[in-house]
C-alpha cells in the first residue's frame, strides 16, 4: 500500500501494460504505408499534368478536342440509361 492505496492485481497490470505495447507497436506499424501514401499522392496528383496538357497544341487541335468532347456529352444525354 502506498498512501493508503492498493495497487491493482498482477494480471490488471500485464494487461494494462501489453495493451499499451500494442496500441505503440499499431501506431507505428504504418509509418511506411503513410509515406508511400504521400509518395503515390504527388505522382498521381502531378505527374499526370504533363501528359495531360499539351503545350504545343494547335487551335485546330483544341477545336477539335472540344468538339469530340461535345459530341459525347450529346451521346450520353441522349442514352442516358447508359450512364
């Protein structure tokens, strides 16, 4: 006793104490998956661009880019079941 106070039982005590082994070990189990997490963000996020956008396109190009996109969307409003 220590002011009085009971310590808790043996088994409380190794309960409390891998428990709380396994709440770090959990933690700190998936540090490497956050990191490629931030990894896998930035290239899918940026990377990307410079495939997408074309910097040297022509106005032909872009007019027809634009129509075909037109041309779609008129498709899938027409069959909307299809979506």
């Amino acid at each position: 006793k220590k002011d009085g106070k009971k310590k808790p039982p043996f088994w409380t005590r190794i309960a409390l104490i891998l428990s709380a082994i396994g709440v770090a070990f959990s933690h700190g189990a998936n540090d490497g998956q956050k990191g490629i997490g931030l990894v896998m963000l930035v290239l899918i996020g940026v990377a990307p661009a410079g495939f997408v956008v074309n910097m040297n396109a022509t106005g032909y190009e872009i007019t027809r880019t634009r129509d075909a996109i037109n041309n779609v969307e008129a498709y899938f409003e027409q069959h909307p079941a299809l979506l």
